[in-house]
C-alpha cells in the first residue's frame, strides 16, 4: 500500500504544477479568486435554443452563485446575453437583440458534424462575442469531465485483475462512418489484434440496448473491467482539444488502459503513462503489434494499471451558469468579435493523417 501510494505522489508531482484546483477551472483565463465587479446591476440572460431539460426554471440558479445577480429572460430584447447552442441552431435566424447585447456560441461537440454547416451564414459575420466551446482558446473552455488526483490511492489485487481479463480489445460504437475514419484505422490494426466491436456498427451487444450510453456504463463498464485489456476511446473527429467522455470514462474505476485517437495532447489531462496514443506509431498495424505484445506483458500491463489508478475522473466543479454572471458582472464590458465564427470553428480540425 505504501509503495503504491509513493508511486502515486511521484506521478502527480510530475503532472499537476501548483494547486489541483487550478486544472478545474471552467476558464483557465478567469482568476479563481473574487474579482470586484464592474457593475452590481442585475443582468438577464436568454437561452435561445437550449437542450429541453435546460430549460427548466430550477435548473439554473444563480442564488447558489459567488455573483448571484443574473436571472434569465424568455424576452430576448431584454437580454444582455443572449445564448445560443452552435449544434442546435440548423436554419433558425438567430432571435432579435438589442444592439448592446453580447452574443455567446456554445457546443461541446466537434464541428464536423453536417448540423454545423448552418452557421455558415452572413448573419454571424461579425456578430459572435463569446464562445464555449472544446478548444482551450474558446472565451469560456467546455469539458465533459475532469481527471484530479484520486486521494487516497486505492490499493487492489492487480495480479488476479490481470489474469481474470481472458480477451484483447473492446471498442463500443454508433458512428460507423466518421470524419476521423477511425472505422478504416481499426479495420486495419484488427490485421495484427482481436477487436471486439460492441454496438450498431459491431457484432456484440451489452445491455439492454446493446451498448447504453456508447457501452460505458452499467453492465457494458463491467465487461471492459472484467474481460478487456484495453479499449478504443477513438475520437469521431480529429480537431485540437477534442477529448470525449469515451477516455474519461476510463478513469472512472474501470480496470483497463485506454488507447486514445484524436486530436488533443492527452497528457495534457492526465499522465501519459496511463494510456496507449496511436500517434506515437506510424501504421495502425504498428499499434495493433505493440497492445499484442503489452497485453502479454504482466509486469508492464499492471505497472501502467497501477499508475492510471492514481488518478479518477470527476464532473466539472464550476457551474457554467455561475462563470457567465461572474464574467458579465466583472468584465463584461470587454465586447470582443469573431470575424467569422464558423471559419474559426472548423479552423481547429483536420483530415487524419495517419492512414
């Protein structure tokens, strides 16, 4: 237990520079401190096509807020902020605003999905203020989860976890055809290693839908932590920042190694010990060589399982709600513009080049 907990503090030292909580900012350019407000007044916010179980009076409250001034409107002219969910806007003309109203784009989800072609249009040339999005240079940075020191440290039978595991690589999928062409890379690293395929685009099924929530929960996570020596968190779209809850999930007490894909510097959230990257390898055949030659390795198998358990993901702790009446209370006079929205959008993704 001691040994575990020491390699435990090594790892942390080497990743997290200064406070923890400095990695659980919603906006990484907002001080965690109070700032003095600009303004005391009361600013009202309009969410203008917001996902249906954010649009219950109860779901936002700005009482539980260190700036509580704020409350939102269904009158989109008496706004100061008028919010609109990128993914969700298709063909809609944006509401009516006043001219002094800030114009906030949010999504979590990569651009190159064909619902985003819509915000190419005239109408948010120039109009865009802010942003919430996956890219770190976004105004407010959007994560599904954050991964934080796990304390303590849990101490487990890492042998028979290892020798209970009877099969190679599980991957859980809806998505058979996507921009990453993550389908081709693991049809061909499936020439060198078994993938198990779980889902629409697969031959197994868990649950009982088949795969609930992408296979990564309930009895699908028990499968992975069961009989898996590792799982695919293979990114749909290759564009910078973009770490869905595929690899955060896989911190989440789930006794495999995550094999990430996609655009972001992964060591970024999280030791680089703890996870396989396929960029480190030239061909997908390269990778499928390496996880056959790891899984038969006990000693290192365990060593990075050990490793990757010194950590554990968690929900974001800053309530997004709360970081908007902070930010339009203490610097909401900063009216910042993007030129093209769109444009800037899709600048942060790429075709695969590993294929």
């Amino acid at each position: 237990m001691l040994t575990l907990l020491w390699r435990c503090l090594l790892q942390i030292n080497k990743y997290f520079d200064g406070d923890v909580s400095e990695n659980l900012k919603e906006n990484p350019s907002f001080s965690s401190k109070p700032q003095p407000p600009v303004t005391d007044r009361l600013f009202k916010l309009f969410d203008y096509n917001a996902i249906p179980w954010h649009q219950h009076a109860d779901y936002y409250k700005f009482s539980e807020c260190r700036y509580s001034r704020c409350e939102f409107t269904t009158n989109s002219l008496k706004a100061d902020l008028l919010m609109v969910n990128a993914a969700r806007l298709k063909q809609k003309p944006l509401p009516p605003r006043r001219r002094d109203a800030l114009l906030l784009m949010y999504t979590k989800e990569p651009p190159t999905f064909k619902k985003f072609r819509f915000l190419n249009r005239t109408e948010l040339m120039g109009s865009v203020n802010w942003s919430r999005c996956i890219y770190a240079d976004s105004t407010f940075r959007a994560h599904y989860y954050n991964i934080i020191k796990r304390d303590p440290p849990v101490d487990k039978d890492y042998n028979a976890i290892f020798n209970r595991k009877r099969h190679q690589v599980a991957w859980f999928v809806s998505h058979c055809a996507t921009q990453s062409r993550r389908e081709e890379y693991v049809r061909r690293m499936s020439s060198e290693i078994d993938v198990d395929i779980f889902g629409g685009c697969g031959t197994k099924t868990c649950g009982d839908y088949g795969f609930e929530m992408g296979g990564q929960r309930d009895m699908c996570l028990d499968i992975l932590r069961n009989d898996y020596k590792f799982y695919l968190s293979f990114e749909n779209s290759m564009c910078s920042d973009y770490v869905s809850e595929k690899f955060y999930n896989m911190y989440d007490n789930v006794d495999i190694i995550p094999v990430v894909r996609g655009g972001a510097n992964y060591s970024e959230f999280v030791s680089k010990d703890t996870f396989v990257n396929a960029a480190d390898f030239a061909s997908p055949e390269e990778l499928g060589r390496y996880l056959r030659r790891l899984g038969q390795d006990k000693t290192r198998y365990i060593q990075m399982l050990q490793k990757k358990d010194c950590y554990i993901s968690v929900p974001p702790r800053e309530k997004f709600h709360c970081t908007l009446c902070e930010a339009l209370h203490t610097r909401g006079h900063i009216h910042s513009v993007y030129r093209d929205f769109y444009k800037w959008l899709m600048g942060h993704c790429w075709e695969p080049t590993d294929l």
